[in-house]
C-alpha cells in the first residue's frame, strides 16, 4: 500500500528545504535586528480564537478552516493564521506589561483552499506583530522589516509594495453601510457571488475579480471620500516616511484585505512572477482586535507572509559547505579512516562515509553526491601518513599530510 499525503500538503527536502531553511534565517536575522522576540505558540486553538475576530463571514472562517470535535466535544481549529494566536498567547502569559510589545514567529497554517501553485492547504508562514502602539513609525517599521526581508532574500525580484487605508474602525463601519447600501440598490447588476456578500461583508466585493462586477465597482463610493482629515494627514506622512526610505509603493485604493479585523494602514507585498497567488506578504493594522479578544483596548499591527511563495520565486541556494567523502580502498584501513573522519569533524569539517570499502565505487558515489573533495584512505597513510586528496570539481589529487590536509581543503 502506498500512502499519499493529503492535497494542499508537501514534504520538504533537497533544494527546498535549503531555501526554506534561508528564508527562516533570514527571518530571525532580521527579527534580532529589528528587536522582535519570538513567540511561538500550539498548531490548535479552541475555535472560537478564530470565529468572530477573523469575521465570520470572510472567507477563511466560513469556508477554510480545519475544525473538528475533541472527545470531550469541545471544538479546535488548525491554526489558519498567526495574528490572533499570538494575541492569545501575549495575553495569556502576560506579555502586555511592557508596550509596544513586539514578537515574531515561523510555523505552518492550515486553510482548505483549492491547492494550486503558491496555495497550499498546509503551508508556513512568517509573521510579525507590533503591540501597544498607533504611532505612525510603528506601521513604517513593520513595512520597512517586510521590505529588507524580501529585498535580502529576493534581491533578482520587483515586488511591488500595494497601500491603502482604511481609516479607523468607525469610519470603516459607516463606509460599509454605505457600500451595503449601494450595492442593494444594484443589485441586479452584481454577480451571484458578490450578492452574498452585500449585508456581510460588503468591502470584499471591492476586490472581485468577476468581469459582471467591474462596471458597478468602479461607480461605486470611493472609501478615501469617506475618510477624516485627521485620517488622511497619517495616510500622507505614512506615504512621505516610505518615500524617505526610498520603499517604492503602488497607492491601492481597492485592497482591502481578507480578514476582517483591519483598520487604517492595509498593505501587501505582489509580484508578476508566480501567477494568480501574487501576495508574498500581506498586513496591516488591526486597532481593537486586542480588545475583542477580551483584552486591554490596545492598537497593533503586523503582517504574515508565506513561505512556500516567497520560495518560489528563490534561486538554488549554492551551498560554499565543503562536501568530503572519505573513500576506503579496503575495510583493514577502518582505523586510519576512523582517525581521519574524527579529525575532520573536531575541525568542524563535514565528512560523508560511505561505507563501500571500494575506491570505483566511492568515486562514482562522491560523484553522484557532487560532493568537491574526496580523502582516500589506503596504503599511504599506511606506511607514512599521507593520504590522497582529490579535488572532484578541479580532477587535481595531491598526496597531502595529515596535518596540511585542512589547509587544503579551505
Ligand atoms: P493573509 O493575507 O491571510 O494574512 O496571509 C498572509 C500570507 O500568507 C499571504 O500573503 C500568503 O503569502 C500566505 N498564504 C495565505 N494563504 C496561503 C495558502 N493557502 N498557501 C500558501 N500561502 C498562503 C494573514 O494571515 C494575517 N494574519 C496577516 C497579518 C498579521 N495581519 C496583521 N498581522
């Protein structure tokens, strides 16, 4: 019997998982720069993390979400995403004396979408949380993270920054009444889809991507008329500090995010590179979740971003590790090969023992392995200490002392 795994989920290994593990590193590099700590917190919550902050019309709660019973009966979701978990978790252990608090962490999310390129329905994600704080430079910072972090493992990419905002949460509930409303009175003129979204969710119509809806979008009430002067003043100084920092943004009037916990700054990171699942990073500010979820009324904001995406568009990683292989001619010369691996792992060296006990086919094998350096452990040493070293990209051998031996190598 073969078993296969699940749809929407991968193994990692090879050359993905060396770019993963990049991305990973690059993350808790930039994270320790920036003066993020990690957080990191269990693949299950009970459901109902999830259901009212990430809106129980929007598209991850109603249709996505990997929830079932527990034998006690009580309900637990997969994580889909990171934003609420981590609230939960700074909350629970206390971590809110201190503002603005701020955590990162890495881990898989689950959501069962259709799999396709770049959608998976278990897939990793990095994510950044700021808490504690509306200052304008808080929303810089977390762009500016998402930027250098993007730029430093993607350096051969354009990825465009999209903008937006979405004012404060009053506005944004006056300007959905609005939206609900005139889309009502249109009815007729949207398509089934974005009907069903009218009293619910209006703003997701705003993003459809189904022709029948454009014309009607595009007359309809324009969010940033319905924004404060004092909402648009931080808009413009957002807009201003990103030029200052030189961050090329695309102004977006139309995002407006999947989840419904945003207000003010919303933002995502695209590119043309890897078809429709364009998004690498995707945040934005969420004043008020903290409180909904039965905290303290503390702003915040972050972003998550997928691994699996960002990985896509990585070049092979060329890895400058040296890949030795010790080639034993005869199992009566284990000793002095033993002495030899044991020396090259105390000289933090890598050393691959291939157990053959046959030169041809350690060759082929070293080969095989693209390994660049292969210790051939025979008569030589035998008699002398010597052994011969072959460089396998070069074709060069040399007859080399023990000692010498790492000079050589480095
Ligand atoms: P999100 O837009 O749902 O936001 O997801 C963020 C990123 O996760 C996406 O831009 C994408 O790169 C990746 N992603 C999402 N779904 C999938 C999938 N099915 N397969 C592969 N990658 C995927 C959030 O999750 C918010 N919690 C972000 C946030 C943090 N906002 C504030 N703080």
């Amino acid at each position: 019997m073969k078993i296969k795994p699940i749809r929407g989920t991968h193994d990692l290994f090879g050359e993905e998982l060396k770019k993963f593990n990049k991305v990973v590193y690059e993350v808790k590099d930039k994270a320790k720069k920036f003066g993020f700590n990690e957080l990191i917190t269990p693949i299950f919550e009970s459901s109902e993390l999830f259901k009212k902050p990430l809106g129980e019309q929007s598209d991850v709660v109603l249709k996505e979400m990997y929830t079932f019973k527990d034998r006690n009966e009580d309900e637990i979701t997969l994580r889909p995403e990171y934003t609420t978990p981590m609230i939960r978790a700074a909350m629970f252990n206390g971590l809110l004396n201190n503002l603005p608090a701020k955590f990162f962490g890495t881990g898989q999310m689950f959501r069962r979408e259709r799999p396709q390129k770049g959608r998976y329905r278990q897939f990793n994600q990095i994510n950044f949380e700021n808490f504690g704080t509306d200052d304008i430079f808080s929303d810089i910072e977390i762009i500016n993270l998402a930027n250098t972090i993007l730029k430093n493992i993607l350096p051969h990419r354009k990825i465009t920054l999209h903008l937006n905002t979405l004012g404060s949460r009053e506005n944004l509930k006056d300007y959905k009444n609005t939206l609900s409303k005139y889309f009502n009175d249109n009815k007729n003129l949207l398509s089934a889809d974005s009907v069903n979204k009218i009293n619910a969710n209006p703003l997701r119509i705003l993003d459809s991507k189904n022709i029948e809806d454009k014309d009607i979008i595009e007359k309809c009430p324009k969010l940033v008329e319905s924004l404060s002067k004092s909402d648009l003043n931080l808009y413009e100084e957002i807009k201003n500090c990103l030029i200052d920092l030189n961050i090329a943004t695309y102004e977006d009037p139309k995002l407006v995010r999947g989840l419904d916990y945003y207000c003010h700054t919303v933002f995502e990171f695209k590119t043309d590179d890897i078809g429709s699942q364009d998004t690498l990073i995707g945040g934005g500010r969420y004043n008020g979740l903290i409180k909904a979820l039965g905290g303290k009324n503390l702003p915040g904001v972050g972003w998550a971003g997928g691994i699996e995406r960002i990985m896509l568009l990585m070049k092979d990683i060329v890895s400058d590790e040296k890949n030795i292989h010790l080639a034993i001619q005869d199992p009566t010369y284990k000793k002095y090969a033993l002495a030899m691996y044991d020396f090259l792992i105390k000289n933090n060296f890598g050393v691959y023992w291939n157990y053959k006990y046959n030169l041809k086919k350690s060759l082929s094998l070293a080969s095989d392995k693209k390994a660049q350096y292969i210790i051939i452990v025979g008569e030589l040493e035998n008699t002398n200490n010597k052994y011969a070293l072959k460089n396998l990209i070069s074709g060069e051998q040399k007859i080399v002392d023990l000692k010498n031996i790492l000079d050589h190598i480095k």
